[in-house]
C-alpha cells in the first residue's frame, strides 16, 4: 500500500533535490521557452525540470565518469519527481532510460518526451537530440537552444510579461531559497513556496518519504487547476467533475479537489501556471490522468461529495465557520458507512501527511454536535482493518479524547 506505481527501485529525491538546487544559471538574453521557464530567467533549476517533465519535454542525465547506477539513480527520482511522489500522474516510467549509450540513439529518439541516463559527453555536444539536459557534475541545467517556442501561444507573452516583471527585483540568484526573509511581493508563487519548503526540509533533515510527500502535494495541487482552467476554457472536462467545478467559488464544503476556496487566489494560480499547463495538455500524463479518473468515478464508493477537497478544507483552511465545518463532519458521516467507503476515505489521509489528523481536530471543536459526528466517523474507521491501525497510530491525545468522548456519548 506504500509503493505508488511510478516508483522504481532504490532513489533519492533528496540526491536529485540539491544536486540542481544550487547551481543557479545567470540570466540569458535569450528568449524563454513557456513552458519551461515559468518566472522567465529566474526559473529555480528544480521548478524548470519539474515543467520539463510535466510537459513530455525530452530530458537527458548526463554524467561523465559516474557509474550507471548513479546516473540511473538521477532518471528514477526524476519519474518520481513528474509523477508526484509516484502517486499522481503515471506514463512517465513508460519512457525512462536510466542508462542508455549512443548504440541505442536511435530508439532513444524515436520516443516522445523521454527520461534518460547517459555517460557519454557527446550528448551534450548536439542540442538536437534533447530539450532539457541535466549535468550531474556541474549541476546545471541546459535547455536546449534547438526547442522550438510554440507559435502563437499566450503562454509566452504570458511568460515574457513575467520575466520583465521578474527583471527589476533585486533577488540575488545565488541566495538560499530556504530563506524566508526579505521575499518581495512578486516572488509569493507556489513555485517559491515549494522550492523554500523543500530546502529547509532537507536542512533540517526531514527523511525522503516526508520530501515525496511534499511532491506528491505539489504535482496535486497542480493538478487540481487543470481541470478548472479546461473548465473555465471550454465548458467541459474529463479530469473532474463539472458540478464540482462550477461550485468551486463557494467557501468550505462545496468546491473542486484542493482548489483554494477564495477564486482570486486560484484565478492568480491558473494565470501563473497558464504556460505549463497548456504545454501538460496533450501529454501521455494528460490522457492517462484523464482515464484514471473516468475509471475513479465508475468504482468510487462515496458519490456526491469531493473527500479530497473536504479533507483539504479541514487541513488547510482557517477562516471557516461552525455551519461549515458541521457540514463537512456531518457529510462524511452520512456518506462514509460502508467497509469500501471507509478504505476510500483513508486514501486521502496518507500516513505521510498525518494520517487521521485532520479529522482528529473535530474532537476538540466548542459544538457537541460536530463532536458527536467525529466520534461517529471514528468508529466507523476503527471498524476497518486499515482503519483501526490508523486510529491506533494517532497522537495519545487524539485517542484519550476518543475513548472520553465516546463513553460520554454513550452515557447521555
């Protein structure tokens, strides 16, 4: 249950994390790609790999005089990495190399978008054959100067209205992205606040499930705009539902995935992303997503309710009041009640992430009626084979005030 699909093998995201992290590259005068450098010539190293591989852009690992298993290393954090954590997105373990030599270019090219290991310098040596190129050595990455800029795409006047913007703060390229202090306004995006928390989870050394988890975060918060900006584009989509979508606006209970409840913050998000997603659209990660959640919808056990953006408002949102947040308890217990329902539930609380911690909170909260519904929904849960060792792992406190409040309920 802990091994997502796209995840191969032995890697360290971490390893691929500050290997590029720090070699930042000097502005260039040359015109940016869209779909690529998402803040112009400040694109951090790791946001530009990162739209490389959401975007099937062909990416090579090069390095010279390592020994294949490490650069094969490189190319299985990257899948993981695209398809966050492995939990996300899939297609992208479909076109990995983790080590390839010049006998099989020929088959390396004739893939779309793939992900590849190498040793040999001469690839660094013909642009033509790759869009990103990732020196393991140096820790710089290259794009490459043959990718073509789309034609005729918003996105990179988009782009290029953001470089300008970008070019009069005075942000030092080789200053720590851990840093939290003196951020100008314009730099607040997620990209920055994702680079940030990467990095000074790393100082801090939080361990690589805690790192996946922040990617997994990432790729699905990403994820959560694209079926809005369809939406929003043409009316339709096949990434989520419409009604969801539509209701998106509205604060606590209603909404999309996690999508930010305030539509000025998540209008800012698509506008910023408009670049990459445009360029996700289409992908192999693209159509796989959509079939996954066409196949989501027809085996889901709890219909008429978005659990992610219920467990999403619980753990994130601080300004919902008590009707809301009554709402979303006494949803849950009304349409989480089977065995299945219950296993769907707990799919959106990874243990990575706190697990029952969200839902937890309810046992503290001023209402007895959204206590009531907290202990209900507990129960339930510690019914489940997965579920009771949940609630067996939660903090002391959440289980003192579990077994008080039930014997309080029951006694009334």
């Amino acid at each position: 249950m802990t091994v997502y699909p796209e995840e191969i093998s032995d890697f360290s995201l971490i390893q691929l994390l500050t290997t590029f992290a720090g070699a930042l590259q000097a502005p260039s005068s040359k015109t940016t790609h869209p779909h690529l450098e998402s803040s112009g010539q400040y694109t951090h190293p790791i946001i530009l790999l990162m739209n490389g591989l959401l975007t099937q852009k062909r990416v090579i690992f090069l390095g010279h005089g390592k020994p294949a298993g490490e650069v094969a290393n490189y190319v299985l954090a990257a899948v993981a990495l695209g398809s966050g954590g492995g939990g996300v997105l899939r297609g992208f373990a479909n076109r990995a190399f983790p080590y390839t030599n010049l006998t099989n270019l020929d088959t390396l090219l004739s893939f779309s978008g793939y992900i590849a290991g190498v040793t040999n310098p001469a690839f660094e040596e013909h642009p033509e054959w790759w869009d990103l190129l990732c020196n393991i050595n140096t820790g710089k990455i290259t794009v490459s100067p043959a990718l073509a800029v789309p034609s005729g795409s918003h996105a990179k006047s988009q782009a290029d209205s953001l470089r300008r913007s970008l070019d009069s703060v005075s942000l030092s390229r080789n200053r720590s992205f851990s840093s939290r202090e003196g951020k100008p306004d314009k730099w607040n995006n997620l990209d920055t606040e994702f680079i940030q928390d990467l990095m000074l989870a790393i100082e801090r050394h939080y361990g690589e499930v805690a790192i996946r988890a922040k990617v997994e975060n990432y790729v699905r918060r990403f994820m959560s705009l694209v079926p809005l900006y369809e939406f929003e584009r043409s009316g339709s989509t096949l990434l989520g539902d419409p009604a969801h979508i539509a209701a998106s606006d509205k604060p606590g209970i209603d909404g999309y995935s996690i999508s930010p409840g305030d539509k000025e913050s998540r209008d800012h998000d698509i506008a910023f992303y408009q670049s990459r997603i445009e360029g996700f659209i289409g992908t192999q990660a693209y159509h796989n997503a959509q079939s996954d959640y066409q196949s989501m919808q027809s085996s889901s056990f709890i219909r008429g309710i978005d659990i992610a953006h219920m467990v999403y408002c619980l753990r994130n949102s601080t300004n919902l009041d008590v009707n809301e947040v009554e709402a979303i308890y006494k949803r849950l217990d009304e349409q989480v009640v089977t065995d299945d329902q219950v296993t769907e539930l707990l799919a959106s609380l990874p243990q990575s992430q706190g697990g029952l911690q969200p839902l937890a909170y309810g046992f503290y909260h001023p209402s007895p009626s959204i206590r009531l519904y907290t202990v209900r929904l507990f129960e339930k849960i510690e019914g489940n084979q997965a579920g009771a060792r949940y609630v067996r792992s939660t903090n002391f406190f959440h289980q003192c005030a579990f077994s008080n409040l039930r014997y309080a309920f029951s006694c009334s």
